[in-house]
C-alpha cells in the first residue's frame, strides 16, 4: 500500500480541508497566500495536501520536498520548484533573469543578493500565473536548504495578491524555520473511531479484536503507523516486544528497518544506494549500480514490498523509510553507496553533489576530495550561499591532511558561518581550528575572528575592546576600516555611554593620524576628533572628510556614507546633506547593494525633513521599511522619531517610542532625545522638551555621541520655560561651531539663540539676521520656526500688526510643510493677536498612505509597475492593487492623469 491510500480517510478531517479550499477559491479569485500544514512523521501532511492538489482544476501544481541529504546544497529545493516553469524567466526584467540563471547555473555571473533571488523568484511564479492560478507545494520543509527557505518565506509573505498559493509541510514550524508567522493547520492523531475505520478499510482480512487494540495503543492515530502496523501484525500484535520505544516515529522506522532486512541479498545493497541518493534519479542509481555489481532491476522487490515507488523518479514510500534505511547500513555500507554515487555522478553538469558523495566515500584525510570541496564552497560562495559554502568548507577541513591548512579551511568555514549568520557555530569552528597546529599568521586570523564573532554577538566594551586589540595585526588599511567599524558602533549604542572617548583614546594610539587623503581615513580622524576633542578642533577634520567624500566617487554607497550623513548634518551644510544623501540612495540602488539601502534612505529622510520636504521624507522611511521587511531585518526608528516629533503627532510618537522600549533597542537614543525635543517645542511643552535636550547634552558630556541639532532645541525650550542658565553649555557649542564653521546655516541658529536668550541689547535685529541668513538656506522648516519665534517675540512686546505678518507666513509655511503642532502654535499666537489664521487647503495626496504616495511618484515619472515591483520588492500584480487604490482616493482613471498630478 501506498502513502497515497492515507487521504481516503483523511478527507474526513473537515477542519483542515476547509483552510485548504479556502486558500484554493481566494487564490483562484487572486488573493494568494500561505499554509504550513505540521504534525509529525506519518500523521498524513503529504497525504491531505495530495488529496487536495488531485483536486486542482486549471491549477498549475509546482512541487518540491527537502531532504536531509541536500539541506547544505545550495538552492537544491528551489531547484525542484521551479525548474518545470524556468522558461517563463524571458518575460522577468533583464536583472531577475540574471539572478535566476546565476542561481540555477545557466549563467556565469556570482549569485545576486537573496533578496533580488527572492523578487526573481515572485516574477517567475507570477508570469506562471498569468496563464491560470499556480499551487506551490514544499514538503519536508524542515529539510529545505537555507537559501531555498530564505526565498521561499519571501515570496510566501508577498503572494497576497496574486494567484499564487503556498503549501508547506513541515514537523517543526518553530521561529528558525521561517514558517512560524504564516497560517497553521496542525495535524494531530485520528480519534479510535476514525482509526479503527482506517484498519478495517485497509486491511482485506479480520484482524483480531485484540490486536487491533494493541496497534491503535502502540499507533497513538499516527495513520502511517497505523498501516504499517495492520499489514506487518504478528500473531499477538505489533511485530516485536518493543516497550521501551520513545516515540511512534521510533516504532515505525523499526518497522521498515525490520521490512528492509527481509528484502533479499541482492536488494538490499540497492535500496541503501537509493537511501543515499536524494534526488531518485533513477539513470544514475543504475550506472552506480553497475560500479557494484548490482541488477538495478531488483528494485521492484522493494517497490513489492511497499518501501518505494518506482517511476520518472524513485519516490521512497516515507522520509522515514529513507533515514532508517540509510541508518541501519554500516558506515564501510555507506562509503561504498557514496563512492558508487560520485563516480557514477556526471562532473560537466553536477559538480557539487559529486563533491559531497566523494566526500561521504572516504575514511581517512584526502586532500583531493578536501580541494573539490573547497572548490564547491567558492561556487557557493560566489552564488550568495554562505550556509553552503560553509558546510563544504567544514566538510574539506576535516578531509585535509595537513593540520596547518587543515586550520586554516576551517576557519574559512568558522568565517563563512559568521556571513550567515551562525555566530556560534562559528566559534565551535575557530576552537576546532585552534586545537590544530598554526603558524603565527593563522593564530592572528583566529584571534581577529574570535573577537569579530564576539563584537557581533554582544556590540559590548569588552567585545570592542578586543576587536580594536587584535585589529593591530591586519594590515593598515584593513584595521582602519575595522576601527572605523568599531567606533560606529559606540557612537549610537545607548548602552556604552562614557566608553566612546575611552575607544577613541585607544584607536588613536593604535592608528595615529595619518597624511593619507583616503576617504575611509579621513572619516576616521573625523569621526575620532569628534569623539574626543572640543568642536572648534573637531570641525577641521569634519570639513575634510566631507570634502574628501563628495570628491571621490568611488568610496560612495559603503555603509560608511551614512556616517558622513550626520557628520553633514552636524556641520550644519545644508547643501552637501541633500547631495551626500541622496548620492549615497543613488549609488545603492545602482549597485543593488540592499544592505545599506535602508539606512542611506533613512538618511535621505532626515535631510527631506530638514527642508521641509515631510511627504517624500515619508515615502524614503516607507521605501526603506519595505526593505527590512524583505529583509527579515529590525528596522531602526530613529528617523521616523524625527519626522513625527516635526510633525507633532504625539499619539504616533509614543507609539513608536514604545516600539523601542519593547526591542530592547540599544542603538536609538541619540536621534530619540532629539525627536522628542522637537516635537515638545512643537507642542508647546517647553519643560519636557528641555528634559529631552538635557538627557542628550548629559550623554554628550558623558563621552558618548550627541546630534548637534539637540542644541538648538535645548536653547528654545529652555528660553521658553525660563531656565536661560540651562542653555551655557549649547551657546557654548553654538558658538564654538560658528566661529570655525560659518555656514549660513550655522550662522542663522546662532543668531536665533541670542535672541531667544536676549542676549544682546538689539534682539529684533538677532532674529531678522537669522531670518535672514536661513532664507539662504534650504532647511525651509526651520526658517519657517525662525519666523515663527520672531512673530512671537514681536507679539510680546505688544506690536500686534507686525506680529501678524510674521506669524501669518510662519503658519502658512508650517502648514503647507505639514508641521502641525508648529503650525498650530503659530496659529494660537495668531489668534492672540486678534486675527483668525486660515484653514489650509485639503492636499488629495494627503489621503494616500505613505506606500501609495511612494508607488504614485514612480509611476508618475514614467516607471511601469514591474519596474516599481522591483524597487520596493513587490509583484507588479501587488503593485497595480496599489495604483487602484491611488486612482480611486484621487478621483483619476489613469497614468496619464497621475503624471499631471503635483506629486
């Protein structure tokens, strides 16, 4: 009997077979989505998604199954999915091409990113699903490699609005599996009557009332073992005294163990050769039986004996059948299958899986077999799968026969487990390699990777501390980069205040300053002098890094311009912020390089709301969103804290602030105590916004990283709730700032500080020189609040008809920027002068939601919805649910009209 005789009871189920025809009829409408069917071995998880998918008219049945064998090959379940389809891919843009023919070798550039794999991946199944709704079934999914299982949650979490449905099948759907957030059908066991009907419809001959009962005990409504137990029953029950078994699964793998070994001499060594080929091939189990000696035609025997079933491909009858069939052979058994299986193995077309069956054939060291290994870890490597880069190297390090470069393919593989993401059994590899012999040059390399694998795991001072230690013994360039890293880290982690000037003291020993005009060493001296020295000393270094980077093209869309960002930002050079920000998003994109994308459009962001650009800084935070969520990745909230404190949106604000206390967020306090200065001077609360400013100014004075801006804020609020002494130390900053950076910028907040501290006989004309010089600016919103603070002074001292002017142009500017509570402070002041402020008009693109705007602007400049799909990692049928739902909040029919909208 086969595994496919379960569903004729399972059907009964009705609860789980009503979740799959509701996933079946939305998908058939065009609103996908994802199943995980779980339970445990032999509880009917194939069986019931068999007996669905018999069912799918006009459905497009995709399927794949991982296995224990394959787990570290790299793409090996994708590979099965979508290999029937692949032709599909000429219809994908020229990059989701590439991505899919790198990934399934059909060309020769390296694997893109994941994510890119993943969005090729969508638009393969989406232009399958043109032609008719597409049914994906992954089986075994506890099996699936880790690049296959990376993309296929990806494309599982964006099917909702195409015609595309997900099955998978898994006995653990726990967080590392990646299935645990999607919807759950849990199988558990049959009920006695469901059971006892299962035995009488599957067996032909009575059994006896007492053994019926012994199997349904021994089965606990496991179906298969149910089956199992009824066919092979001995005369007094279940075969064999086995009362000390731990588990069901236990007793049916001794089942088909006890079936294998009844099988005659000559079939055995066969399905032991299958139990060690995972893909059923049945051409090469036959040239690999041919090596053995073996009839490759006894096969049937076991297909008789219902462990297989033969056909296009060799199906075992269960996983179950194939580990405790593969298990039960000796190792010399196991070599011998392996030895047959890579030789038999075709090495124009299968290079990887040769490698792995070669290296299961050896007892002892062989450096061969370690150096094409190696070769297939580089493969992996290049295509973006460092999980299965890193097994092949571990695997050739334990196959390398001298023990120094034994060592060193180890820490390879320690290294290649880092880049996934493994930090800890990267650190079980780097002990195995230290317990090798090494040359001083490999100790250096497993002491840096130690405390590299440490830093990563805890950002902590002593995880720092050795990092920085170890770094001395890279070369020059190499350890600047390092502290370069390590000092980035300090400079917004929350946790380390008080370390950052004491990792700065100790950087700069180890790397003095140099005459270099590389950009990363610049950044470094600048990043350091501002760590450790006054402003005025700092800023010299500052303004030549900054100079440096918007000269050199070639250091832009690192992860390192996002520090130069804020370095900008605090010299106050409104010019170079928009440039750098938006080079650096630019470059990004143009290079795909979706790891720091985010960041750089969250620096983009920030620089929109300095010039009052509020909308399209939303559209940037929506865009970069859409990343971490592609990405799997916690997204920093930093600059959505800034946007909504200018905003003035209180309830949004706590909401997000509440977001980071529940993360435990180490790296968010800098641009947290900022934010909420800005939105309390907003609101009017002058003692809480003062509270903020101070917390920061402490954490500066502390010796850890401060936003300049804070200063600005800190002097309004505390001029406004009476508390000038509180402002020394900011006026001191500003002053210093200003004396050896005199940009417009600077200049204007300079001014305005006086004349909210009334420093100076003439504050009228403090406030129209700030007026004045942050009109050569192009930070409109604070020009707006600077209009804002004059029109409030000039109401105080009673000249109500000047007052009016000012704070009539300040509320128009705020409220077209969208600073609300600005605005409406402005508005109050208004009132108070006897004059009723007007009421904005309503903005159409005020009713679109931050995704929609972001969608609408593409479009609007001439991007077709696959274009767009690609940038924000969204199919184009998602896309144009999207652009519906803009055409109808706007009143417009189509593109055309969109493209007249004032976006």
């Amino acid at each position: 009997m086969t595994r496919r005789t379960i569903p004729v009871q399972l059907v009964a189920r009705h609860a789980e077979r009503r979740a799959f025809d509701r996933l079946v009829t939305s998908t058939a409408d065009r609103r996908g989505g994802a199943l995980v069917v779980a339970g445990e071995a032999g509880i009917g998880k194939s069986a019931l998604i068999d007996a669905v998918a018999e069912t799918l008219d006009g459905f497009e049945v995709l399927r794949a199954a991982g296995t224990e064998f394959e787990r570290d090959l790299l793409y090996a379940t994708l590979h099965q999915l979508c290999a029937p389809v692949l032709d599909h891919r000429r219809r994908l843009p020229a990059v989701q091409q590439r991505a899919l023919e790198a990934v399934f070798g059909l060309g020769t550039e390296p694997s893109p990113d994941p994510l890119t794999v993943g969005l090729a991946v969508l638009g393969l199944l989406h232009e399958v699903a043109r032609h008719g709704p597409v049914c994906c079934v992954v089986d075994d999914a506890q099996w699936i490699d880790d690049a296959s299982r990376r993309v296929l949650v990806f494309v599982a979490r964006r099917v909702s609005a195409e015609r595309i449905a997900m099955v998978f099948a898994a006995r653990d759907v726990g967080p590392p599996s990646g299935l645990a957030e999607f919807p759950r059908v849990p199988l558990a066991g049959l009920g006695d009557e469901d059971a006892r009907a299962l035995l009488g419809a599957a067996t032909h001959a009575g059994l006896d009332a007492e053994v019926i009962d012994r199997i349904l005990a021994e089965a606990h409504g496991n179906p298969l073992a149910l089956l199992e137990f009824a066919h092979h029953a001995e005369p007094f029950g279940v075969l064999g005294p086995r009362r000390f078994r731990a588990s069901v699964v236990d007793a049916l793998e001794e089942q088909f163990v006890h079936r294998f070994e009844r099988l005659p001499d000559t079939t055995r060594p066969l399905v032991m050769l299958a139990a060690a080929e995972p893909v059923g091939d049945l051409d090469l189990l036959r040239r690999a039986a041919r090596l053995l000696g073996l009839e490759a035609g006894d096969l049937t025997l076991a297909e008789n004996a219902g462990l297989l079933t033969l056909g296009p491909r060799l199906r075992f009858r269960h996983p179950l059948v194939r580990s405790a069939v593969y298990a039960s052979a000796t190792p010399e058994k196991r070599r011998s299958m392996h030895g047959a299986l890579a030789e038999a193995t075709d090495p124009e077309t299968d290079l990887d899986r040769r490698a792995w069956h070669r290296a299961h054939a050896v007892i002892d060291a062989d450096e061969n077999v370690a150096a094409e290994l190696e070769r297939s870890a580089d493969r992996a490597r290049l295509r973006g799968g460092f999980a299965a880069a890193a097994a092949f190297m571990e695997r050739a390090g334990q196959l390398t026969p001298a023990p120094g470069r034994q060592a060193g393919r180890l820490l390879v593989a320690a290294q290649l487990r880092l880049q996934a993401g493994a930090p800890n059994e990267a650190r079980a590899l780097v002990h195995r390699a230290e317990r090798r012999s090494m040359d001083d040059k490999g100790r250096a390399r497993a002491r840096l990777l130690r405390a590299r694998i440490d830093y990563q795991l805890s950002h902590g001072p002593q995880a720092t501390a050795r990092l920085v230690d170890v770094v001395t013994e890279l070369a020059p360039e190499q350890a600047r980069e390092t502290y370069l890293e390590a000092l980035a880290s300090f400079m917004y982690n929350d946790n380390q205040v008080g370390c950052l000037q004491e990792l700065g003291t100790r950087i700069r020993k180890l790397a003095p300053r140099r005459t270099s005009v590389r950009p990363a060493d610049l950044l470094l001296d600048a990043l350091l002098d501002q760590a450790m020295l006054p402003v005025e000393r700092a800023v010299p270094a500052m303004r030549d890094a900054v100079t440096a980077y918007r000269t050199d093209t070639g250091s832009s869309g690192s992860w390192r311009m996002n520090l130069l960002c804020q370095v900008v930002i605090d010299l106050r050079d409104d010019e170079a912020m928009e440039e750098i920000a938006d080079r650096q998003v630019d470059v990004a994109r143009r290079q795909g390089s979706l790891a720091s994308l985010p960041q750089a459009l969250r620096y983009q962001a920030v620089a929109r709301v300095a010039v009052g650009r509020f909308d399209e800084a939303a559209v940037s935070l929506s865009e970069a969103r859409a990343l971490d969520e592609a990405a799997g990745t916690v997204p920093l909230l930093g600059p959505e804290l800034v946007l909504t404190g200018f905003r003035g949106d209180p309830d949004r604000f706590a909401e997000l602030r509440g977001r980071l206390g529940r993360d435990g967020r180490p790296f968010e306090a800098a641009g947290e105590h900022y934010a909420r200065a800005v939105l309390h001077n907003g609101l009017g609360h002058y003692e809480e916004a003062l509270d903020a400013a101070l917390a920061a100014q402490r954490r500066h004075q502390a010796g850890s990283y401060s936003i300049w801006a804070v200063y600005t804020e800190l002097i309004e609020a505390a001029a406004r709730a009476g508390r000038p002494a509180d402002a020394a130390v900011a006026m001191e900053h500003l002053e210093a700032l200003v004396r050896t950076n005199p940009t417009p910028w600077a200049v204007a907040e300079w001014f305005q500080a006086q004349a909210l501290l009334e420093w100076g006989e003439d504050c009228e004309a403090l406030y129209r020189q700030a007026i004045d010089h942050f009109a050569r600016t192009r930070v409109g919103v604070l020009h707006a609040r600077a209009r804002l603070t004059y029109g409030e002074w000039l109401r105080r001292a009673n000249r109500r008809a000047e007052a009016r002017d000012e704070l009539r142009t300040a509320h128009d500017m705020l409220s077209r920027t969208g600073a609300r509570a600005f605005a409406e402070r402005a508005a109050r002041e208004l009132r108070a002068t006897g004059e009723q402020p007007r009421r904005p008009g309503e903005d159409p693109l005020g009713r679109l939601t931050a995704q929609e705007r972001l969608i609408a602007g593409k479009v609007a400049a001439g991007a077709t919805s696959k274009e767009v799909g690609v940038m924000l990692f969204l199919s184009p049928r998602t896309i144009d649910t999207h652009l519906r739902n803009v055409y109808r909040k706007l009143g417009i029919s189509s593109r055309r009209q969109l493209r007249e909208m004032p976006l």
